[in-house]
C-alpha cells in the first residue's frame, strides 16, 4: 500500500526485494533518490550484508571503488526513506552470519524496528473499515493497491512545488515541536534522531491533509506518527543509548549464567567447597542475596565483551549496581 503511493502494478510493482547483494541494493537506492524504497523480506537479505546495508541505506552513500587507470570514481550519493518487512529483526538476521557479530547501535537507528501488531487483536491493523476480519481487508488493500497507484505522490509533489519554503518552514516547527512532546527530556541523541523521522514522516502527512491528498482529519497524521514512535521507544526498552543499554544486559545475562558455577564461594561459612572451573571470580552471601566479585579478565573478556568496559562500569555505578574498585582489584556487581 506505501508503495502504491508512488507507483506499482499487479505484479509487485513499486516494491522490491531484499534478496540482493550490497552491491545491488546500491544500485536500487540510487534509483529511488528522493522518493520511497520499500523493500519485501528482511529474511532474504544475505546475513553476512545485513549490518553493511543498514549503513548504506541510511547513510545514503555507496562505496568508493577505483577505475581501472586506478583513480579513485565517484561514489554514489542518494537520499532515500525505505520501509522494510520481513519476521526478521535486524539484530536476529545479523546473528545468523555465525561469526558472533551482533547489531550496532548506529544500525538500530537507520533501520528502525517496529512491531507489527497494532495490539488491538487485529493483527497490523487498527481499524478494519467494515470488512468481517483483518484478512480480508488486507486482501482488498492488495487488490486495490495494484489496480490504483502512483497517483498521490504526483498529486502531493504538484501541490508543494511551489512553497518549498513554507514547508520547509513547517517541517522545522513541526520537527521541534514532536520531539518535545514525544521524545523524554533525557532522551539520548540516537532516540532524539529517530523521533525526528517520525516527526518528517508525520509532517508530511499533514502536508498533504492540509493540500487535500489526504482524506484524514488535521492531527491524524502526526498522532500515528506517534503511536509508532512509542512503540518503538517501548520494544526499545528505554531512550538512553543503546549501548548502555545492551551492555548492562549483556553484564546481567553473564552474572545470572553464572554467578552459581563459575564464581568461587569464597566467603561461605562451613559446608563442602564447590568445585569451580573457568574461575570467572569469587561470590559472597548477602542477606538473602549474593554480591559476585568479577575478574578484571572475565569482565573484560566476557561480561563487557564487545562493549566499552569503562562505560559499562560508569553506568552500573551510576545505577548502584557496581561498586568500582581500587586500581588492580576486582568489582563487585550485584
């Protein structure tokens, strides 16, 4: 249905598919340069091009390659908002590369993901216009949207070509004011960066309600726009950087995996010693809980692998789950 927006046909029309190298993706993104990508199937994509085509798409930049006299031909430059399906998150798609690679922050951000259930028993829809179930609205969207398209965005683009200062102009007041009603006062920067796309996305929806494109109510547009970002902030599980936040967990799996078989008890009253292979540290009865006393190496090699150690501590301290140590002694987490 997006796609139809810009174009289509019966046979998939305006929509492409994932099953395409980096390279050949490039070359798609270029020729949808200031329109619509919309891409069928995460799943198809190759896992070992999953993390470098997030980057690509959303850095709108293909790679320098050289000519054959050895000088260096120009990059390919696009700018592009693409919308992806798949069953697919990203991070799981990048996984299966089997390498133990795992998604980046920045790949998060220029990929969005947003689940797709409406959560109103409709499945991805809200509202289902008097049809008897959701599957039989999707089937008319589909036969619809192959038999009407590419007519709203020309109506749209007609309608702005002319004012392109003015929406300029409500695009900024619009971003500002989104972000200070949608995104929370500390909210980091890469959370800040996403709402400013829900922001585009629902200002162009009032745009074109506002140029009669569009058969919604004013307000309609930027509210969905909305509904999504909090979706996404919620599966997100907060705003602060993701980083953090997948170090602190990753920190929180490597303690309750083995908090009870690889830390010694090295503080226990009475009773047989366990047995303890793979040291990974020393633990200490609390009331009725345990403080475990990690290993420099442990916690560098495990705990925070693939993550700045020194920023993980720096966060658990701040949250009072970690007390730092002294120069060349161990860490307490809890």
């Amino acid at each position: 249905m997006a796609g139809s927006v810009w174009g289509g046909g019966a046979r998939g029309g305006y929509v492409r598919s994932w099953r395409a190298t980096a390279n050949g993706l490039e070359g798609v993104a270029l020729a949808h340069c200031d329109a619509l990508l919309c891409l069928d199937e995460l799943s198809q994509v190759p896992a070992r091009e999953a993390g470098e085509v997030a980057y690509m798409l959303g850095n709108g930049s293909g790679k320098s390659r050289s000519t054959r006299e050895g000088g260096i031909r120009p990059a390919a430059h696009w700018r592009v908002l693409f919308l992806s399906s798949g069953e697919l998150l990203l991070a799981d798609k990048i996984v299966e590369d089997g390498r133990g690679r795992r998604a980046a922050a920045g790949q998060g951000v220029r990929l969005i993901d947003l689940p797709a259930d409406a959560g109103v028993g409709k499945g991805l829809f809200e509202e289902l216009h008097g049809f008897e179930s959701a599957d039989a609205f999707s089937r008319h969207v589909k036969t619809a949207s192959a038999s009407s398209y590419g007519v709203a965005a020309r109506a749209f683009l007609r309608r702005i070509a002319g004012e392109l200062e003015d929406v300029r102009g409500a695009v900024n007041g619009y971003s500002r004011q989104f972000v200070a009603d949608h995104a929370p006062e500390a909210a980091d920067g890469q959370v800040v960066r996403v709402a400013q796309r829900f922001a585009l996305i629902g200002t162009a929806g009032e745009i074109a309600v506002g140029v009669g494109v569009l058969p919604w109510e004013p307000g309609e547009a930027v509210q969905a726009a909305a509904r999504c970002f909090r979706d996404w902030m919620e599966a997100r599980g907060g705003c602060e950087p993701a980083e953090i936040k997948d170090g602190i967990e990753q920190v929180r799996s490597f303690i309750a995996a083995h908090g009870m078989s690889r830390f010694v008890p090295a503080w226990d009253e009475g009773g047989p010693q366990q047995i303890v292979r793979d040291v990974a540290g020393y633990r200490k009865r609390v009331g009725d809980a345990w403080d475990c006393y990690v290993t420099p190496s442990a916690w560098k090699d495990e705990g925070c692998k693939g993550f700045a150690g020194c920023t993980i501590v720096a966060a658990l301290s701040e949250r009072q789950w970690l007390v730092s140590p002294e120069v060349g002694a161990t860490a307490r987490v809890w």
